[in-house]
C-alpha cells in the first residue's frame, strides 16, 4: 500500500460545472499582462456549495497575488479535446486532468515542462520524470451504492449482472471521463485481460442505463436512489457523502478474489503557449504549497500529493477503514496511453454504445 494511502480526507461537497467566458488571445501581450488564469479541470476538486479545495484555494490564490481564476469543468477528455480543438489559439493556462489523460494531453503537445514548486515532494510515480505535469491531489477509483436500499454493498463484479439492477446501474463513459475510463481499467485488471473484461461489459450493458459525460452526477442519483450503483472515486464520493447520507463507497472484486483499485490522481501541467504562462505557473506553486496541501485534507476531501504534508484531522480513521483490505495495483500507463482508443473502441463495440 502506498504511503498517501493513509493521508485523511475531510468533507467537502460533490462538484459544480461551472462556465467561464474566455476572452484571452493566445500569445499576445496584452494578455500576457493580465491579472487573470484560465483553469481547464475534470470534476470533483470544486464544493456544490462553494467549500471544496478549489473553492478555497482559487480565494485564497487570488487574495495573494490579486490574480483571478477563470474556471472551466468537465470530463478529463472533454477537457483533452477542448484544448486540442483551441491549440491554434490556446485559451487555458493550466490543464487538470485524471489519467490517463494527462498523459494523452502531453502526448498531443499541449503542456511545457514546468516544475512548480514543492514538487520535489511528490512520488516520482505521481509525476512526469521531464516535468509536464505533477499531481496536485491524489485519489483511488471506487463505486458508490444506495445505503438505504442495500442493506450492504455488492461484494463482486458477477452481482452486478443480477436482475436486482436493472436500470440501477449507470457508469460515465470511457474515453470522455476518467473515472469512465478507470473502469476499464479496473475491469481488464480484475478479469485478466482486454477480452474477458469486455465479454463481462457486454453483459453488464443488460442493467446499464446508459453513457454520461460526468461522473459527478451519478452520485446524487444514487443517493435519491434513482440507481444503486454507479462509479466514482474516493475524494469525490467521500466529499459528497458529507451531504448524500445513502451514499456508500466500495471497490468490486472478481469472484473468489480480493476487492481492488488504484490510484487516480488530479495531475496538473502548465499548457504550451499559455496566454497567461506566468500566471499559471504561480498557480501551479500555490497548488503545492504547504497549505493548500493541507487544505486537500482538512478541505477538500482528497489525498495530498506531498509526501512531506501529514494530515491529523479524524477522517484519517473513516479513510484508513475504508481503504483496508483494498488491494492496489499500478496501471500500466504507458499501455494505457498507446491503446486506449483501442480499448474504447473495444468497450464501444462491446456495449453497442
């Protein structure tokens, strides 16, 4: 188990999409000197009711250095797509995504290498060796289920093909979300591989109500009970839990075998040609501070990234429970990378999505 894995979490609320209007011209000078940074971000960091790690860092960001954030949300390769669509004119100034999409936007040309501050602190897993990107929150991909209608959490993957679920289940769609992706991920690692995961997804689709874009969503659908079960990640799930009191986190496993997961971490990169390069590398450093990776605890319901940042609170017992017996396996990213639109196209073929 890794050493982050036993750093708490505190509560915040789920996550908010936000629109921000975009009025940067990539390159110029005049918007160089701006007192402004554009922030493209995969959900979950930002509070429903304005108290989540972002909230409270962008506030205290721009009470410091009088730079205001401009903040735009959504899938981590909705946020991929939009920066390659706008590279002859780059908007965003930093890029947050979940992998493996930071590892696809650096493969497209879009993050420079910058080294914020304090990320000598950060596992040398959590990071680019050439210093695109750095993860900024660490995370564990999980699913959430209704509490009030089970009883207990589904043990297995194979119960989840149970007619119990029809149209109860709903996960985001692979390729456009992360935590959509990871549960391609997770299922070609508990299953054994590309071909038994998707004969397994073929068979799930019979109780699946369909693709969404965000994961963010699916969690207040499980609380009302819309659905029973749904996909998530431990810092959003466990933030929004906080307000969703039949939300109940757990990690599926084959049959006969142990539950699993594995680290999700928000990776941060500084984008090529940023209109407001300067800006955005100060934002990168703040994200790292001493601070603001408390705050990741005692806030914003997540793991903080530097190993050298000891959170105390008491959600250190409710994660450390949460988390024993899970069994953590690391991705192999690089693969993941190469192939992941084969392994899309694979799950899209499967599904009939």
């Amino acid at each position: 188990m890794r050493k982050n894995l036993l750093k708490p979490v505190a509560a915040v609320t789920g996550c908010l999409a936000l629109a921000a209007t975009l009025s940067a011209c990539g390159g110029s000078s005049a918007a160089s000197d701006e007192k402004v940074v554009t922030v493209y971000s995969a959900d979950g960091l930002k509070g429903e009711n304005g108290d989540g790690w972002y909230d409270k860092v962008f506030k205290d960001f721009e009470k410091k250095t009088g730079i205001k954030v401009k903040y735009v949300e959504g899938g981590s390769g909705e946020m991929v797509q939009r920066a390659v669509r706008e590279k002859s004119n780059t908007q965003a100034d930093v890029l947050v995504t979940l992998p493996p999409f930071i590892q696809q936007a650096d493969s497209k040309g879009l993050l420079t290498a910058y080294e914020p501050a304090g990320s000598d602190q950060v596992d040398g897993a959590d990071k680019a060796s050439d210093g695109k990107w750095t993860s900024v929150v660490n995370n564990y991909f999980g699913f959430v289920y209704n509490k009030k209608e089970l009883k207990t959490a589904p043990a297995t993957w194979e119960e989840l093909l149970d007619g119990t679920y029809k149209e109860k289940i709903q996960y985001s769609t692979p390729g456009v979300a992360g935590d959509g992706t990871a549960v391609l991920i997770k299922a070609m690692h508990d299953f054994g591989g590309k071909e038994p995961a998707m004969e397994y997804l073929k068979k799930l689709q019979a109780n699946n109500v369909g693709p969404s874009a965000s994961t963010g969503k699916l969690a207040p659908k499980v609380d009302k009970g819309e659905l029973l079960v749904a996909n998530g990640d431990v810092q959003m799930n466990y933030a929004q839990s906080k307000d969703m009191p039949n939300l109940g986190i757990w990690f599926p496993a084959k049959a006969g075998s142990k539950p699993t997961t594995f680290a999700l971490p928000y990776a941060a990169g500084l984008v090529d040609k940023a209109p407001h390069s300067a800006n955005g590398k100060k934002l990168l450093d703040f994200m790292l501070s001493e601070q603001a990776q408390k705050d990741v605890s005692e806030v914003g319901g997540g793991f903080s990234a530097r190993k050298d940042v000891e959170a105390t609170d008491a959600n250190a017992i409710a994660l450390t429970g949460l988390m024993d017996g899970v069994e953590i396996f690391e991705p192999d990213w690089s693969d993941i990378g190469t192939h992941l639109d084969d392994y899309v196209d694979a799950w899209k073929t499967a599904t009939g999505s």
